[in-house]
C-alpha cells in the first residue's frame, strides 16, 4: 500500500511539471517567457517587440546570472529596452536600422533576483525577407531556452509626402505635388493614391499620370513598379475659388494593393496653404435655343459674371453682336448692380459693387434670328457671338480666361418636307379573293412644324378594289369604297399654328383594306400634296409606290412551297456526338416558284467531340432546281444560320425530284433541342402559308470535361521551413460548348 501511494506522488509532481512547459522554459529557479507584440503572418518591414521575461520561480533568492538575445540575420535592429538596475553590459549592439547578413547576439548580465521576481527585456526588430524569423533567448546560469517563430510575407513600406506652397493668391493658379517613397523592403506592385479636391480648388484636367476626377475625389492608380529607395512625383495643378483670409487644406492618402504595407502611419499627408488677395474675372455664355435656328425664330442670349477669389468691385461685358441677329431687349437687372445699353450692335454692361448688388447675376440679352448662315443645300458656316469681361481689380497675370462665345450657330430659313410612307403585304405577293391591308402614313423631315391641311391620295392600280378604308380622328377619305382603278382621297386639317405636325413626327396611319380581282403585277401608289401656300422644299418624297404580284387558281399563278425537316438517323445522342438534318422544299402548286428562299439557325452545336465553335457539313443534292446556292456562316459560337436561295423551283414531287438539303453537326448543349426551317417566295404568291415552316425536336444526354487546378504562391518563390502555405484548388469546365458539371466532388 505505501509503495503505491509514492508511485502516485512522483506521478502527480511529473505531471505539474509537465504542465508549467507549456509557458515558459523553468530550470532550477530560473524561468525565461518571450512574447510578441504582433502575429503571424506580418509583412516584412512590419516592427516587432519581442519582451523577453526572466524570472525567479523559487521561494529562494537566485545567484547572478547572464541572458543571451540571438537577433536572426535578415532583420534590422531597432533597439534594446532593459531596466539598467537588473540588467547590465549589454553588448555587443548592432548597429540600429541595419540589415543584419549574420546572426547577433546581445548577452545582458542579470543581477540577482528576488523570490518570484520578474523582469523584462524588450527587442524592436524589423523583418526584412520573406520566410520564417526566430527570435531566441537562453539563460545561462541553467540553459533556460526559448525561441519564438514570426511568419513574414513580403512587404513594401509606401511613405507619403505631399509639397505645397505656403501661400496662394485668390484666384490664381496653384501647383503642388504628392511624392510616393517606397522604404522597402521589396518592390511595390500596385498601389493607390487619392485625396478629395480640397475646398477653395477647381482641378485642371486631364491630370497627369493617369490620375482622374470622380465626383469630389482624385485617384492614381499606380500600376508601375516601384523599387525600395524609389519614388514617384504626382504633379497637380488647380485654380483657387477663394478669397483672402482662408485657408486651403489638401489631405492625401496612399494604399498599397500589392504586396502589404507593414507601416500604415506614414501613408497620409497633409498640406496647408494660407490664401491672400486676389481676383480673377471669367464669363460663361449660353444660347437658347441650342442646335439648328430658324431665321424669325426668338434667341436669348445668357451671361453669367463668374469670379475666382474676391468678388471685383467693378467690371464691364462688352458683347458684339453678329448681323445674323436683331436685338430686342435686356432682361431685368434692377438692384443688382449691372446696367446695360446697347449702340448699333454694340452691347456694354457695366457693374459697380453696392449694398445688395449681385456680380454673378446672369444677364438675359433677347434677340431675333434675322439672317441664314447657311442655304438649301447646307453650305455656309456657323456664326458666334463672342463677349468679354474686364476689371481693375483682376490681377493682370489672369486675363487668359475672360472671352466666351456661344459655340456658334447655325441659322437656316424655314423648310417643311414631307415624306409618303406606305406599307403592305410581305413581298407584295397577293392571291385574287383575297383581303390585304396597306398603311399609309407621312412624316415631316424638314427643319420647321407643317401647319394647314393634308392631304393622302392612295392610286389603286387596276385589278385592285378598296374594300373599306380605317381613318384615325380628324381624317375623312373619299369615296368609302371603289371597285377598281381609283384614286382615294384622305384629308385633314388637324395640324394648326398651336398642333403642328413637328419635326420628325409622322401622322396616324390610315388603313386601306383592299382586294385583287384579277392576277398579274400592279405598282400601287401614294401621294402627299400640301396647300398651295405652303412651301415643300422636296417634292421628290412626297410619293412613294408599293409593287407586287398576284396570282390566282384560275389562271394557274400561284406556287404552293412546303417544308420538311426530319433526324437522319437516331434522335437521341449525347453532347459532342454527330446529329444529322434532312431539309427538301417542294412546290406542290400550279407555277413555278422564282427566288425561293430556305433559312434554318441551328443552335446549340459544336465542332466535334471536344466541343469548340460550331461547324456544319452541307449536302446539297439540288433536284429539279436551278440556281440553288446554300450557306451556313457561324452566328455566335454555338449557332449557324443556314441559308439557301433557289432562283427557279418547278412543281415537283416530295421524293422523287424535289431538292434536299442534309446537314452534319455534333450536338452541344444538353436536353430538348429545336430548330425550325422556313421556306417563302419573294417573287411568286404561294397559295398555303401553312406548310411554309417544319421543325423537329431531338435530345442531348450531358457530356462534361471537367478540369481540376491547384496553385500556390510558393510554387514560384520557394518556403522556408515551418512557413505557413496557402494553396488555391479550383474546378473548372471549358467554355466549349458542352454541357455544365453538376455535383462536382474534389
């Protein structure tokens, strides 16, 4: 019983002694703890405090001893801290903020020390390559030991600095620069600078190093490298709005995208300047209406007084106005301390500064467009009203800004022209029995609004009855109905001096509803005619014609095309695999059918097996045809458009003599697949549309290629040991055409 009571002493004093390991390194009194005041991963230049603490873990006092500092090569020094009464001789010190090629060691003497007693040293390093840093401490009176290991990244240090004058005058010009320093200790490999335009400051554009002006804040995007020691200058340059007795402030930033910045404190800048007494004059001058003016029209003519820095306690516009322009007067100015007076064509506003006068008032000057600028045909040249503002009070370094202009006009007489637009059947095929719609509109493509009545005149041709006529409000035509060559008369006199018809609008379309009595081509026609006292300057718009043709049973003219698609072989295959296409075009009619055309886009397939852009194999087998031509150019990666024009297409028999068109694909896209042929004449009516289109539908199994990538930073760098890695593992399915992966498991 007593040998198993010792045996679980000695195993409780094992385990105590185990535990008090896992803090710090104890041997016989002495215990040694080193800490950091920053974790793992940091970028190098990144300053680290390592406190390094010894104590006296006994109930008795210790004898003297020493403590030796290992500094690892790599890092820079920055300083040892001890309390000079415990600890003593510190040597040897490297040199402080230089690299260190080997590794130092600082051995301290460590004075006796009390029961439970503790005291600390501190280390400020600065890493300064990639890898792993151990910072070690060792007592020796009893070999305490321990290390303590810092993940370093790389590291570029930017510093800010920004350059600013002192003092700027109201008004004037200012320059200053930003200057990015990299410290190190690797190279910059993006960065971005940006401040807000500081108060008091209009920037000039466009800035230099590709900097830009967002809203209220400027960026540089700083994608060039940057090496350790190496800076760049930004050059900015504005112009001050404020006057004497402010102040303006210029705050900038620098941010570092890649690699970190192991020193954020110095990435700000500050710049203050004090502003004195200045003035600088300006005028900005707008017309109204912008754009095309017609002579008779009203123009007003705006001045705006402008001022950078102090407000000028007197100035004066002179503004000459052009021969192109009758004056009619001035906007009000009461109180504001501008008066204006106009002799000849010469127009002077002066400005004296009082109690309640207003500078930046703007000046309305209201004018008659009198003179065209340019004729019919559009040769001449646009006309400018220029004006100029001066002061005594303005420095005479500023007077580079002080003349405006309007940006010129150009000034036309009025013209109206009217545009006969006419619409009907598709291909103006027609069938003898049978009902058709043709639209009738106009529009004004002239400079100036078209007022009085208009008048629509449709010209039936012969073989052509108007069956009813669907006219808009305000339009009346004449006769209601007629049974064969006719005119037809629409009129209205809705457009008036205050409902114009304006420019670029059309009118309410007029819908003639028509049939054909007899087979053959016809040219049917449309006019639009204006009073006799409104001027069209282009009489060669204002009548349009629609042609066709009709056909009829009785007379054996009419075509009867038809279409049939079908899967040549199995419907169901997987992506990538071969899917085949038969498309014949028959005419099962009375006559033959002219300029046939056949077009199919056949989406959703691929080059082959591997997928990529799509690709088709046509054969062409013409049959009775003649002059029958096919095409399938690409339309987007996964889609052809197929396209056959056939010039003659005689009755034949599906089957026997009709022309087939058989195309070779490889399926891509997974599931329920369509495509649809058309077939139509452009020259021939066709006697039932109904056959005119045939799809087929088949379906594609999923076939995916999936590609597994991984990667790491470390791959083209290397690591050191006991480096953190980090690795990026990616799937990804080529863009090619075949089917997506669902489910996928790494």
């Amino acid at each position: 019983m007593k040998r198993l009571f010792t045996v679980f002493i000695m195993a409780i004093f094992a385990m105590f002694n185990s535990l008090s390991g896992v803090y710090a390194q104890s041997v016989t009194g002495w215990t040694l703890n080193i800490n950091a005041d920053k974790q793992s991963p940091l970028a190098a230049g990144t300053e680290i405090e390592f406190s390094a603490t010894v104590n006296n873990s006994d109930n008795f006092p210790t004898t003297p001893t020493s403590v030796a500092f290992t500094i690892p090569a790599s890092v820079k020094f920055y300083g040892l801290d001890v309390d000079k009464d415990v600890f003593s001789g510190c040597a040897p010190m490297p040199a402080i903020g230089v690299e260190l090629t080997n590794d130092a060691i600082i051995t301290c003497e460590v004075r006796i020390l009390q029961p439970q007693e503790s005291v600390t040293a501190k280390i400020r390093l600065s890493p300064q390559k990639e890898g792993v840093v151990v910072f070690n401490g060792k007592i020796a009176k009893n070999g305490a030991e321990q290390n303590r290991s810092i993940t370093v990244n790389k590291g570029a240090d930017l510093a800010l600095t920004l350059n600013a004058p002192a003092e700027v005058k109201g008004g004037g010009k200012v320059n200053f620069t930003a200057t990015v320093k990299n410290e190190g200790p690797y190279p910059s490999k993006g960065s971005t600078l940006t401040f807000p335009v500081p108060a008091g400051v209009v920037m000039d554009q466009p800035m230099e190093n590709g900097c830009t002006l967002s809203g209220n804040i400027v960026t540089c995007e700083i994608k060039q490298e940057i090496e350790p020691g190496q800076s760049l200058d930004f050059g900015f340059s504005g112009q001050v709005t404020v006057g004497n007795s402010s102040n303006i402030l210029i705050a900038a930033e620098v941010i570092a995208n890649s690699p970190l910045d192991p020193d954020v404190e110095n990435n700000k800048a500050l710049a203050n300047m004090k502003v004195l007494a200045g003035t600088d004059v300006s005028l900005s001058k707008v017309r109204s209406p912008q754009g095309l003016l017609l002579t008779g029209s009203p123009v007003e003519f705006t001045l705006t007084p402008q001022v950078a820095g102090d407000e000028p306690s007197q100035a004066v516009i002179k503004d000459v106005f052009p021969e192109n322009y009758e004056f009619v007067g001035f906007g009000n100015l009461a109180g504001t301390g501008w008066a204006c007076t106009i002799s000849g064509r010469d127009v002077v506003c002066e400005y004296t500064k009082s109690a309640g006068s207003q500078y930046k008032t703007p000046i309305k000057i209201n004018t008659t467009a009198i003179k065209a600028t340019h004729d019919g045909q559009g040769a001449g040249a646009p006309v400018t009203n220029e004006a100029t503002i001066t002061s005594k009070n303005e420095d005479p370094d500023y007077i580079g800004n002080n003349t405006t202009d309007d940006g010129g006009a150009s000034i036309v007489d009025p013209a109206i022209d009217l545009k006969a637009h006419k619409s009907g059947p598709e291909h103006g095929l027609l069938i003898v029995g049978q009902e058709y719609e043709y639209v009738l509109r106009s529009s004004n493509i002239g400079n100036a609004a078209f007022a009085g009545e208009l008048t629509i005149t449709d010209h039936l041709p012969e073989g052509m009855m108007m069956v009813s006529a669907d006219t808009p409000d305000s339009w009346s035509c004449t006769p209601a109905s007629v049974p064969g060559e006719a005119d037809v008369v629409c009129k209205t006199n809705q457009y008036t001096k205050d409902n114009p018809l304006g420019v670029g609008a059309y009118t309410a379309p007029i819908r003639l509803k028509v049939k054909m009595t007899k087979s053959g081509t016809f040219n049917n026609g449309m006019t639009v005619s204006l009073p006799d006292n409104v001027t069209d300057v282009d009489l060669t718009n204002n009548t349009v014609h629609v042609g066709g043709n009709a056909g009829s049973e009785d007379d054996k003219t009419l075509a009867d095309l038809e279409v049939k698609k079908s899967v040549i072989g199995k419907s169901a295959v997987k992506a990538g695999e071969k899917i085949e296409f038969a498309i014949e075009i028959i005419n099962h009619g009375d006559a033959v059918a002219t300029s046939v055309v056949m077009d199919d886009r056949i989406e959703n397939i691929v080059a082959g097996a591997l997928g990529d852009k799509a690709v088709v194999t046509l054969d062409v087998q013409k049959g009775s045809a003649s002059g029958m031509v096919c095409t399938a150019p690409p339309s987007g990666a996964y889609h052809v458009n197929l396209k056959c024009d056939i010039a003659t297409l005689p009755v034949c028999v599906s089957g026997k003599d009709c022309p087939i068109v058989k195309i070779s694909a490889f399926a891509g896209k997974e599931g329920t697949q369509r495509n649809t042929a058309h077939v139509f004449s452009t020259k021939v009516p066709d006697a039932n549309q109904n056959n005119n289109s045939s799809f087929v539908d088949y379906t594609v199994a999923p076939v995916t290629d999936v590609t597994v990538l991984k990667s790491s930073p470390s791959q083209a760098l290397g690591a050191a040991a006991g480096q953190g890695l980090v690795y990026t593992i990616a799937a990804r399915v080529e863009g090619n055409g075949l089917s997506g992966a669902d489910n996928v498991v790494i």
